[in-house]
C-alpha cells in the first residue's frame, strides 16, 4: 500500500510540474539468429538453404558482404543464391530487428556468370567471376583463345567484363573458361551459338538474309544432302521458323507442326480450321501464325497450347515487315501500305498495277517489294516515292525481296531468279528455273542464294555471280521459302514433306578445353569491369 501511495504522489507531483509522463516501451524484435546453412561451399548460383530464427520479414542476405536474391520460407528457414560478387566469409540475415551472422564461414568455389547462355557468332556476353586468389590477374577465354586479362578485388572477385564471340564460332556449345594466374583456380560456363532464322524473310524487317551464317557457303554448300524429312498430311506452302532448336511451320493439312530441327521428330502440332500456308514468327516463348481460317493464332512454343487467337477480316497474302515504328505490307487492292505501328493510321500508300502478296523488305531507308503486274518496286520508306523498278517477265507472286550486300534477291513467275543493284534496279546476273520461281523467296546466308521453284527442285546460287552451286529435286512444286539456320537447310515442298539438308556428317563445336591446357596471352593488359567504369 506504502509503494502504491508514493507512486500516486510522484505521478501527481509530475503533473503538478507539467511533466509528461511516459508509458513503458514495447518489447522490440528479437533479432535474427543464423544456426546454419547448407550446403557449406558452393559457386556463384548455388542455392543454399539457410536455417535459424526471426527470419520473417528479412530485407537482405549476404554472402561474405555481398547481398544476394532470397526467399523467406518461414520464419525458420530462408533459401538464397549465391552472388555473383560473393566472397568467402559468413552468412548474414538482416531484418527490423538487427543481423544476425553465421559462426561458420561458407567457402566460395570458383564460379562463372554470363549475362547471356546464347546468342550468335560476333555477339557480346558479360562475365563476372568470384573465388579467385585475391588481386590477382585472371584469363577469360573464349574456347582456346585467351579473349580478355580480368583483375580480381580483394576478395577474389571480377567483372562483369565483356568479350565476344567469336565471328567463326560454329553453331553448338562452346566453353568460356576462366583461370587466375597466380592461384591457378578455374571455372567455366557454357555458351551455347546459335544462328536462328526466327521468322518468315528470317526478322520482321523480312530482308531474308541470316547474317551469322558461318557453316555453308559458295565452298561448300555442293556437298551438302538431305538430312531428315518429315511428311504432312497435305502440301507445303508455308515457310519454316527455326529458334532454340526448333522448326515451325504450317501445312495445308491444316496444321501448324513443331519438330525437332536436328531429327525432325515431331514435338507438336495444333490443328487450326483450315489451310494453313502462312509463315510463322517466334518470339519471346511464343509462335505467331494465320491460317485460312481468318484466326491469328498464338501458340506456346513449347507446347503448341493456344495462348489467344484474333479473328482477321479476311486473308492477307503478304507478310507485314515491321522497322522504326512503321509496318509495311502489301495487300490484294494492288497498293503497299505504311502504317503507324502503335497506331494503326496510314503514314502513305503507293499503287501498283496488281495484287501485292509479296512481302516488302526494308533495308537503308527503302522498302523492296514485287508486284503481280511483273515488277520489283523500291521505294521510300519515309514517304512511299518510288526510286526505280525493275520489269520482269512475269507475275511476282508469293516471291519476296531478300537483301544483302548491296543486292536485291527475288524470283519471278518468269522462272527467273534475278539479283538486282540496291542503288539502281540494274540486273546484275539471272538464273533461270524449269518453272515459275515467283511463289517462293529466296534466302541468303554464307555467300549462297537458296530458293525454291514450281519445277519441284531447291537451288543454292552463288550470290555473287548466280552460278548453281547444289539442288535437289523434291516431289512436287516448292512453294516454301528456304531458312538457314546452324548450319541447316529447312524448307517444305507441295509433295507434303518438311526438308533438313546439312553437310555430311554435320559439324561440331570444339570440346570442352581443360583449363590446364590453356595458354595466357601475355600480351593483353587488364580490362576495366563495367561495374569500374
């Protein structure tokens, strides 16, 4: 009672004094407390299970000072990667509360990250690297060859520092290795080259020509041979897309097929409502092609499921080319057309004297694009004016532009496949098919000139001069565009087969070179890391 009494008489006398008088402070967080982790070692990207207690509501991980990417799973156990700036040091987990820090150290092994696992010859990638000896001077090869002298922090870390890939890298997986000078530690990763041809005229602005060929070429292309065919339901009129190992392409029977393009097994198809003789495009996980049927489709590309289909007004022949904010496409009222891409509106339009179910190409600010009324048109891509034509003599149907070089590619109903000046229209040299050659678009990649006839046959030309360099003879008319792709010929024929021709034999990419065996350049003098610059 006494103690009740003068704390009564404090509490008075504080207010009497114009005090204020506090309550007790709530209990704060207990901070986090890390027990273990597992594994014990690892190298950039390990995922490592991390066990303790007041983990809810974490804001950071950190290997050995360096944050990483975490999961909270619950308030007892958080999962998180291995940075690719981690050093050798404890496990710490912070929260409101405080950090708390592992007793035991996790051992960093010498690892490797790319900012990209695949691309084409001549592209760039970024390499990081952590759990080498401490400032020491670190060699980046691509394959053998000694690409770039990376200097490591204190802490055994370096990069990202940048190197390409090699121009004559063959498609495949190739091994970018990474070895310190002075402690002889070593990492690789693998880079995985592809040359693609993604789309129909290979990318959306439909030149046709796939610019990181390095396998097939004036050379060598006589020696190569059918490699796998694969037979539809009905005739082939579509052109194939090749990406990630994949080949798309429709087929009359009314199906969109993906088959394996290195055996041509089939992995799926999707069975649209009728004919289906257009090209598709992929991107982006993601399979876009039309069908007679008057439906867009989209397909997963790695199942073939339909993500969404858009019902068209009616069948477009040619295929819109699509650069600068602009698509470009021909139409059956004899115009081409430029439109706004965000928008829709009508930039200009330019009349020729037939249906246009060519597809336009755009190269240099000129759009290409041929004509049923017999012609090759180039015309301003800016304001549609037209700089010159050429006359063939026939009908240009189906046949679109490729562009390479300075030439312009195309075939034409006349049987000819002719090459033409970029600058003046002038011919530069023609080649003349058993038939019309003016549904099929030629494509160049290597030096060499594949197209398609209604003669049933597939020709490789030398771009340079014309001069038939291969052919094979199919079942039946080629209406298909070739794509050339890693080293491969894909192409589809009316007598209802998808074709693969490679060399024989096929090429490889160079094994995996030990570390060891690797040479230094003495010459090269260390790179700045962009993180540095």
């Amino acid at each position: 009672m006494r103690t009740h009494r003068v704390a009564c008489a404090l509490g008075a006398l504080a207010v009497g004094l114009g005090m204020v008088v506090a309550s007790a402070s709530p209990a704060l967080a207990a901070g986090p407390v890390v027990s273990s982790f597992s594994p014990a070692s690892g190298t950039i990207g390990t995922s490592v299970t991390v066990t303790g207690s007041g983990f809810t509501g974490a804001t950071a991980v950190k290997f050995g000072g360096a944050a990483g990417a975490f999961t909270v799973n619950s308030d007892t156990k958080i999962t998180a990667t291995v940075p690719a700036t981690a050093s050798t040091g404890p496990v710490t987990v912070t929260t409101s509360g405080g950090t708390g820090t592992s007793t035991a150290k996790f051992t960093v092994a010498p690892g490797l990250a790319l900012s990209r696992g695949t691309g084409p010859p001549t592209s760039g990638v970024t390499v990081s690297g952590a759990g080498f000896g401490a400032f020491e001077a670190v060699d980046v090869y691509f394959d053998t060859t000694d690409e770039v002298l990376a200097s490591a922090t204190g802490t055994g870390t370096f990069g990202p520092i940048s190197i390409s890939v090699a121009a004559a890298a063959v498609p495949g997986a190739h091994w970018i290795t990474a070895v310190g000078r002075h402690s002889g530690l070593a990492a690789q990763a693998a880079f995985t080259v592809q040359t693609d041809w993604p789309a129909f005229r290979y990318s959306v602005k439909r030149k046709g020509s796939n610019p990181y060929e390095n396998v097939l070429n004036p050379g060598n292309v006589a020696g190569i041979d059918r490699d796998w065919s694969f037979a539809t339901g009905g005739g082939v009129t579509s052109s194939p897309a090749v990406a990630g190992g994949v080949a798309y392409i429709g087929s009359n029977d009314h199906n969109v097929y993906a088959l394996n393009a290195a055996t041509g097994a089939k992995l799926w198809s999707f069975t649209t409502g009728n004919e289906v003789g257009a090209s598709p495009a992929v991107a982006g996980g993601i399979v876009y092609i039309d069908s007679e049927d008057g439906n867009l489709y989209a397909l997963n590309a790695a199942t073939g499921l339909t993500l969404w289909e858009f019902v068209t007004q009616g069948v477009i022949g040619s295929s819109p080319a699509v650069a600068g904010g602009v698509v470009y496409a021909g139409a059956e009222d004899g115009h081409v057309y430029a439109l706004n891409a965000a928008t829709g509106g009508q930039l200009w339009s330019f009349a020729t004297g037939n249906i246009v179910e060519s597809s336009p190409a755009v190269a240099g600010g000129v759009v290409y694009v041929g004509s049923e009324d017999g012609n090759v048109y180039a015309l301003n891509a800016a304001t549609g004016a037209k700089l010159w034509n050429y006359t063939t003599g026939g009908p240009v149907y189906f046949s679109s532009p490729a562009v390479a070089g300075g030439v312009v590619y195309i075939g034409s109903s006349d049987g000819n496949v002719y090459a033409l000046s970029v600058a003046t229209g002038a011919k530069l040299w023609s080649y003349t098919t058993g038939a019309s050659a003016g549904s099929s678009s030629p494509a160049v990649a290597g030096g060499v000139v594949y197209v398609g006839s209604l003669d049933g046959n597939v020709y490789a030309l030398n771009a340079a001069t014309g001069a038939r360099l291969w052919s094979y003879t199919t079942g039946n008319s080629v209406y298909s565009s070739p794509a050339v792709a890693n080293g491969v010929v894909y192409v589809g024929s009316y007598d209802g087969n998808v074709y693969a021709f490679d060399l024989s034999g096929g090429t490889a990419a160079p094994a995996r070179p030990a570390p060891a065996s690797l040479h230094p350049d003495h010459r090269l003098t260390p790179a700045a890391s962009k993180a540095s610059r």
